[in-house]
C-alpha cells in the first residue's frame, strides 16, 4: 500500500503531463463544488486518436495526481477505447484506496475527459 501511495505522490511533484497546449483540439474546465478543486483538461485528437492529454489547475494532490496517471494512461489510445473508461478503472490505475470524497476528487479529471472527447 506504500508503495501505491509513493508512486501516486510522485506523480504529485514530478508531474509529466501537466501543463498547456497551445492550440488544444478540445479543452475543458471542471470544479468540484465539495471542496473547490478545479481542473483545466486539454486534448489534442487526431484520426479518432489521443495525441496528447495537458492539465493544469487549482486542486488537491489526489486530484492533480489522478490527472497525470489519467493522461499517461490514454495517450495514444483511440477516442473509443478511451471512452469505455470506467470510474473504476480510473482507481484501479491509481490503486490507492479512497475515502468517497477523495474519490470525487480522483474521478474530477476523468468527468472532465469524457467532456472533451464527447
């Protein structure tokens, strides 16, 4: 379980996909009315693919952790695959067990990706 929380921790600090693209195919921004994080999401899709996931925003670090596993997950993926994603899925990627609130904090980013790719 240390293990699980380390590695969700690293995405945290050393983040690899959070950041800005400068011309987005789609971009979204959600809030969290319950504790206030807010999650700008960017995409880039080209030929029904996942080119590249950025995000950027003002929230907890479990929200801005699940954000980068989100995006390192689906890069690459076709909007398809990307779409059958669960809420599921996404904790089983995170693989750290969550209190109810934290996992609204978790799923902020994948609720924001489906968006996008609707």
């Amino acid at each position: 379980m240390n293990m699980y929380r380390e590695e969700l921790m690293e995405h945290y600090k050393n983040p690899l996909h959070r950041g800005v693209i400068k011309n987005p195919t789609r971009e979204v921004e959600k809030k969290n009315p319950m504790c206030g994080d807010i999650i700008r999401l960017q995409v880039i899709v080209k030929g029904n693919v996942v080119e590249d996931v950025k995000y950027n925003g003002e929230s907890c670090a479990i929200c801005l952790a699940s954000a980068d596993i989100l995006a390192h997950e689906v890069i690459g993926k076709s909007v398809f695959e990307v779409k059958k994603m669960s809420k599921k899925d996404l904790l089983e990627l995170i693989g750290v067990e969550l209190t109810t609130s934290r996992v609204k904090c978790a799923e902020l980013s994948l609720i924001a990706l489906m968006e996008a790719l609707k």
